[in-house]
C-alpha cells in the first residue's frame, strides 16, 4: 500500500512537464513582442529623421566694391618640359571656330544704270588681237548705209593704207544686214600693228555716219591666228538729239554714254552737208575708270543762217596714229 504511495505516477510527471511547458510559451512570446516594438521604434526613429529638412547655407554677402572671384581650372604641368598642359576637353568647353580671313571687302563703283543699244557697225571676224596673212577675210553685220553697203579699210601703225574696198549689206535697203570682204595688203615686215576700220554713211549726202575699228596684227609670213568677236554694245552713243529732231536757237544740248580706251575727252563737230564744221567742242566722258560705261552732256554752240542739215558727231582720237578710234553721229535739222 505504502508502495503504491510513494511510487511516482508516469502519468503524474507527463502531466507536469505539459504544464511547464504550456506555462514558458507565454514567457518567450513575450519577449519575442518586446524586440519587435524596439525594432519598429527604431524604424520609426530613422523615417523621422530623414524627412527632417536640411538646413540652407549661411548667406554670403559681398560687397558692391568686392570684385567677383572665377575659380579657374587647374593646370596640369608637363613634368619633362615643364610646361603648362591645358585641361582637356568637356562638354563644357566652347567650341573654337576658325574663319578664314579674306580681305575686306571694298567699294565698287556701280556704273550708270544707262541701256546702250547694239553696235551700229561691228566686225565680226578677225577680232581683237587677232594674227592675219593676207587676204584678210573680213565678216561683220552693220548698216544702214548709203547705196546699202560700207566701206572698209586697213591702215598700218604708221599711218599708211594698206588696202580699202567696199561690201554690200547682205539686206533689204535701209536695213542692217551681214557683210563680208577680203582685203589684201603688203607689208615688208615680218609683224606689224594695224587696224581694220569699218565706215557708214547717211542716206542724204553720203556724210560719214558711223565708223568703228578693230586692232589686229598683220604677218608676212607664218600662220594666221584669228580671235572671234561678238556683236555687243555701241562704244558711243548719242540719246540728245534724236535723228532728225529740229534744233534752233544757236546752241544744242549734247548727252549720250559710252566708254572709252584711253584718257583723253571726247571730241563733238557739227557739219553741214558741205563739209564746214558750224560748231565743235569736247566733254569729259563722266566714267568711274577709262574702258568702263559713262556718260556725257555738254551744250555746243553754232552758227547758221539758214536752215540746213547737219551731223552731230562724237568721237574718240587715236592717240597712237592720226585718225579715229570710233565715230557715231545723228542727224538733225539746224536753224538760226
């Protein structure tokens, strides 16, 4: 009996470690939940922390008189040559353009705004410069003229007339038309300086109306060396008066444009049908430099007692040779 009493009960002891067991879950529960809440303040504590503000800089206030400080970049030093490297590049950098450089422009004179008609008489074939044997076959386009044809000479540098002849106007009468000739000549000289002249006159009196020239050089011998040549704009020109325009008391204004070779004025002559001259003079041709487009006025006196008609004529002097460079008239009625 007494041994049943103090005999321990198995089931007595399993009941007791369930019961210690159930009592020291709570316990560690417990501390689980307490390190939880401390890592949930700490969480806490850093969210507020971050979302505090900054605070701004302190002010710097400069002085109006107080010059503003550029922090330059620094310059790298070669250590062998002991030069300063410059810094290298960045998007920051500007770009270097390099122009090139051209002289400054200058002023350019601006010719007469003037329209100039086509050369009245022009030849064609040889051109300027040109190297001619004889014949020398000569093409060119003018007119009108007297009995529809023109006439054409050579003259040498020294004056002579190596040859002269006459062409008709491949037109109908009063029209400009084609022309062409051969002129022959002789020269003693291997090469020579001369020029082909070309005249037309007026259907009235037969007095020169027109009258151009072309410098070429002859050759005794060797090749001929022919330069073509275009049909372009009269050299001289007269727009006051017009042909056949009555003038009457004692004076005429002159006016009309062109260009010239040489610096040397224009010469004006009034001529009768006769051959007198009833008045003359000469202007300076208004041109920013010689061989470029200008114009001229002048007013010419003459003299006549009856009515009569005349020529006005402009014209340009060899200055090399007597004779002319290039000659253009109107025709006109004078009267006291």
């Amino acid at each position: 009996m007494n041994e049943m009493t103090t005999r321990s009960n198995p089931r007595s002891f399993d009941k007791r470690a369930i019961l210690a067991s159930e009592i020291s879950i709570p316990t560690t529960l417990t501390e689980k939940a307490r390190s939880g809440k401390n890592l949930l303040l700490i969480l806490f504590a850093l969210v507020l922390s971050s979302c505090t503000s900054r605070p701004d800089p302190p002010m710097t206030i400069v002085a109006p008189d107080q010059a503003e400080t550029t922090l330059l970049a620094p310059v790298a030093v070669d250590p062998i040559d002991g030069e300063s490297v410059p810094p290298p590049l960045t998007e920051a950098t500007p770009a270097i353009i390099i122009e090139p450089s051209f002289p400054a422009p200058t002023p350019t004179s601006i010719p007469p705004s003037v329209g100039v008609p086509l050369e009245e008489l022009s030849i064609l074939s040889p051109g300027p410069g040109s190297m001619v044997n004889s014949p020398i076959k000569v093409k060119g386009f003018g007119g009108p003229s007297l009995d529809n044809r023109v006439q054409v000479r050579l003259i040498a540098e020294d004056g002579r007339l190596l040859s002269t002849g006459y062409s008709f106007l491949y037109s109908f009468p009063g029209r400009p038309g084609l022309f062409y000739i051969q002129m022959p000549f002789e020269s003693q000289l291997v090469a020579e300086r001369a020029w082909l002249e070309v005249r037309s006159f007026d259907n009235y009196f037969g007095m020169l109306r027109h009258l151009m020239t072309v410098e070429v050089t002859i050759l005794s011998t060797g090749s001929d060396r022919i330069y073509p040549a275009i049909h372009g704009a009269e050299k001289l020109t007269i727009f006051r008066p017009r042909e056949e325009n009555v003038i009457a008391g004692g004076s005429v204004l002159i006016q009309g444009a062109g260009w010239v070779d040489q610096d040397v004025p224009l010469q004006i002559e009034i001529i009768n049908q006769a051959g007198d001259v009833l008045g003359s003079g000469q202007v300076e041709l208004d041109a920013p430099v010689v061989g470029q487009l200008g114009t001229f006025s002048v007013e010419i006196a003459y003299q006549t007692s009856v009515q009569q008609w005349a020529r006005i004529g402009v014209y340009e002097l060899h200055d090399e040779l007597p004779g002319l460079v290039h000659y253009a008239s109107v025709g006109v009625w004078l009267e006291p």
